[in-house]
C-alpha cells in the first residue's frame, strides 16, 4: 500500500496521539477523529465524528484507504466497534486494523477481553482485509499513579505476579507498520514488552530513573476498589479488577517478538519507559 489515507479513531489519547507521527513518518496522510473541534491536531486532516454518532462516522470514513479503531472507554464499546466495522464496510474501506487486547477470548472471567473478542470474531465475519492487535498492559497506565508515585508509593492487587508490559509507543509504532504494509490480512499479533515484570521491578526501575525511592504496594482488590470508588464509573472500576486478577493470576506473563517482527526494533524496556516518563513521577 502506497501512502495511504488513514483514519485514526481516538487520536487525541493514549496510542492515537503516538500512532499520528507514527504513521506520518511512514508517508501516510492521517485523518484524525476528534469529538471536540476545540482539540484539534497540528499537521493532519480532522474530523468531528462520534463513535455514538453513525452518520458522522460515515462521513469521516469517506475516501480513506485504512482504519485504526480503537475501543472507546464507554459500557457498549463492543457494540460501538462493531457498529464502526460495519460502516467501514459500507464506507469501501480497503484495510482495518483493531486494536484488541492481551488474551482476548469469549469465556474469558474479564469482562474486557469478552468485549474485545467479541468484536474480533465480527470483524473476522466480515470479509474485510484486517489485522488484530492484542497489546498487553500499557506501561503508560502507570502515569495514573502518578499522584501517590511523586510520594513514594503505588498500590494494585497483584502481588508478586509478573506482566509483559508494553509501552504504547511500541503499539502505536507496530499499528503504524501493518497500516502502511503489505502481508498481515487476518493476522493477529500479541504485542508485549521484552520481557515480564513485577511492579516490585516497576518500582526499582522508577526509582532509578527519578532518583528516588519508590515502592509497590500489593493491595487486596477490596481496598483497591474502595480508594477508586467515586473516581471511576462501576462497570469500569469492576473491569479494571477483572483485569488485575487476570494479571495476578500470571496469566500475562508470557513475551511476544511481534513488536521488534513489525517495527525493526526491540520492545523498549520498563526502563526505557522510567528514564523517557521520569519528569511525570517527581513532585512538582
């Protein structure tokens, strides 16, 4: 594919933001969706559209070659994906590139990797040349505890289990290759970090990189639950604890070569990830 037109859902977060200079450092020309006109991104095409909004969506898949969809935070966000993959089939989208997550499956016990399958296996339904990234937790989740990290300290149920952490660079770097290459029709690629950590080697890391000394604290999945309660709507908080008993379980340690495969180079390290974020972890 030669210089494609690419329409990036959620540009304005996490992986989104990366995966623009990503993808403009590959020749592609991006068309970003953004639901407030007010955050408008410098250098590429945007457009106002609602994953909630159909007609709007429609008409910000016109004329382009490929999609990135990735899952909105919202209750229905399978429906939503599915709803999107559908439009761009409408739409004569040549290319989909959706991004999954780390173990998705339909029996799963975590409701996100139920949602996550189920838009996989719809999208596999559907006859369109695509591609599933399934990422591991994102490194860059931790800028979330920044606020008790700057004193010393950060908290989840985990214990002792360790996780191929990914930093979302990485993703949005490997979202970029299969957006702008040939050869991955149907493939599903697992992305993870070099190798699996514990939040204890979190820590150290962290400490390493601001000077400071941080440490990890396992907390029981109730107390967890109570010091987010009010700060995170319920479905998502009850998600979140699926998730780290997914991960406390050791059911995400295992390591994947496919980002180094896509992008040429290694997955950057949790070292890499505390020296290139220490400035977030200090106090102010």
């Amino acid at each position: 594919m030669n210089a494609p037109t690419v329409l990036v859902t959620g540009a304005t977060g996490t992986v989104g933001s990366a995966l623009i200079p990503a993808l403009r450092a590959r020749g592609a020309t991006v068309r970003a969706m953004i639901r407030d006109p007010e955050r408008e991104i410098a250098g590429v095409e945007n457009v106002v559209a609602d994953l909630q909004d159909p007609a709007s969506v429609t008409a910000a898949l016109n004329g382009v070659d490929a999609a990135f969809l990735n899952s909105p935070s919202a209750p229905d966000a399978a429906a939503l994906q599915i709803q999107f993959a559908d439009l761009a089939r409408e739409a004569g989208v040549h290319r989909l590139v959706l991004l999954s997550q780390y173990a998705a499956r339909t029996d799963s016990p975590v409701r996100f990797l139920r949602w996550h399958a189920e838009v996989e296996a719809h999208v596999r339904e559907l006859g369109l040349d695509h591609t599933v990234l399934r990422p591991n937790l994102y490194l860059q989740a931790l800028l979330g505890f920044a606020g008790t990290i700057a004193q010393g300290w950060f908290a989840a149920p985990i214990g002792d289990a360790a996780i191929s952490a990914i930093d979302t660079r990485d993703i949005a770097e490997s979202a970029a290759a299969v957006l702008t290459t040939a050869g991955h029709t149907g493939r599903t690629y697992t992305l993870t970090g070099p190798r699996a950590v514990t939040h204890a080697q979190i820590a150290d890391a962290l400490s390493t990189a601001t000077g400071r000394t941080i440490t990890f604290r396992d907390a029981p999945a109730d107390q967890f639950t109570a010091a987010l309660t009010g700060i995170l709507p319920p479905w998502q908080l009850d998600g979140l604890v699926e998730d780290y008993a997914h991960y406390a379980r050791g059911e995400a340690a295992d390591v994947n070569t496919s980002v180094a495969d896509l992008t040429g180079h290694p997955a950057r390290d949790i070292t890499d990830f505390a020296r290139d974020y220490a400035a977030a972890f200090i106090p102010a």
